[in-house]
C-alpha cells in the first residue's frame, strides 16, 4: 500500500510538473518500477505464509487425530489385558481349590475307610480291643490331620500364587498408563516445538500485513 501510493504521487508529480528533467523521469519510472517489484515481493511472501500456516495447522490436527487413536489402543489394550490376566487368575484359583477340595475328600474317604477296616479287625480281634482300638484311633487321627494339614498348605499356595497375579496384572496396568502418559507428554512436545516454530512465521506475516495497511 505504501508502495503503490509512492508510485501514484510520482507519476501526479511528473503530471503537474510538465516537461522536466529527462534524468529525473527516469529516476522517478525507475523508483516507481522498484515499488512495485517491492510490493509484489510482499504479497507472494504472504501468500507463502497463510499457505504454511495453514499447512502447519492442518498437521497439528493430525498429529493430535493421531496421539488420541494411540493413547485409545493403548488403554484398550491394557484392559483386555488386565481381563484376560484377571480370568486367568480366578479360573486358576478355582481350579486350585476344586483340586484341594477333591484331595480333602479322597483323603477323608481314605481315612474314613482305614477306621473301618481297623474297626472290623478289632472287632475279629477280640484279644487286641481296648489297646488296638486306641491305637488304629490314634494312626487315623494323624492321618486326618495330616492331610488336612497339607490341604490347607495346597490352599494357602494357591490363594498366594492368585495374589502374585493380581500383583503382576497391577504392575502391567501401571506400565501401560506410564505408556501412555509418555504418549500424551510426546504431543505436548510436539505442539509446543510448532509454535516455536510458527509463532516467527505468525509475527513476520503479521508485520507485512501491518505494513500493506
């Protein structure tokens, strides 16, 4: 705009002047010509920056479009493997307490058949009554408790094997939102390196268009 109003009163000066000095017309064409090279300059510099700018707009969408998709894949991710984690756990502990609860049972059956078989020799054998009768008691009470004993020992591993699951599918899931913090930290990064980038470009085209009005 400064240009062109340079140019105009030139070209008015030369008008109302009439017949001049050949030399000063053609520094007058020469400066008007500059002007308008100077003004042309302008303009197609800030064409060049609107068309960045709204490249660099247009990449910051994506960017975001994409740092959302994968912070979404990964949390999906991790839940299902939390769930899987989690139903692999619960299927293991029931499995462990069905197996310890069928070995109480065998063992009980056992023991319970033992006492009757004893219980029919002592009563074949009259001779050994009060002591045997003690004594095959006292053999079935051990063995009761001793394989209660290890039933309680097999159901206290494995109540410690699911609680060791549940501690690693914990450490899992803490990984994943570390990822994903990491992931949400990268596009903060990003973003602030293009305006960094952007924000010179945003103050030049801003001075050419203060300088054209």
């Amino acid at each position: 705009m400064i240009e062109y109003q340079s140019t105009t009163s030139a070209a008015r000066f030369a008008q109302e002047s009439g017949p001049t000095d050949p030399v000063l017309a053609a520094k007058l064409q020469q400066a008007a010509n500059l002007a308008n090279q100077n003004c042309d300059r302008a303009t197609a510099l800030a064409h060049r920056l609107s068309t960045q700018l709204r490249e660099a707009q247009e990449r910051i969408g994506q960017l975001e479009l994409a740092s959302n998709e994968l912070v979404d894949r990964l949390q999906r991710e991790a839940d299902a493997v939390i769930a899987k984690l989690q139903s692999d756990a619960d299927a293991n502990v029931q499995e462990s307490r069905r197996e310890a609860r069928e070995l109480v049972a065998r063992a009980e059956a056992e023991a319970r058949h033992r006492v009757n078989s004893l219980q029919d020799e002592l009563a074949q054998a009259k001779q050994h009554t009060e002591q045997m009768k003690a004594k095959a008691k006292a053999e079935a009470d051990a063995r009761i408790a001793q394989i209660k004993a290890e039933a309680n020992g097999a159901i206290a591993r494995a109540e410690t094997e699911a609680r060791d699951r549940v501690n690693r599918v914990q450490g899992e899931l803490a990984q994943a939102k570390q990822r994903a913090h990491r992931a949400e930290q990268w596009l903060v990064r990003i973003r602030g390196e293009l305006e960094g980038q952007l924000m010179p470009l945003f103050g030049a085209l801003h001075n050419l268009l203060s300088e054209r009005n």
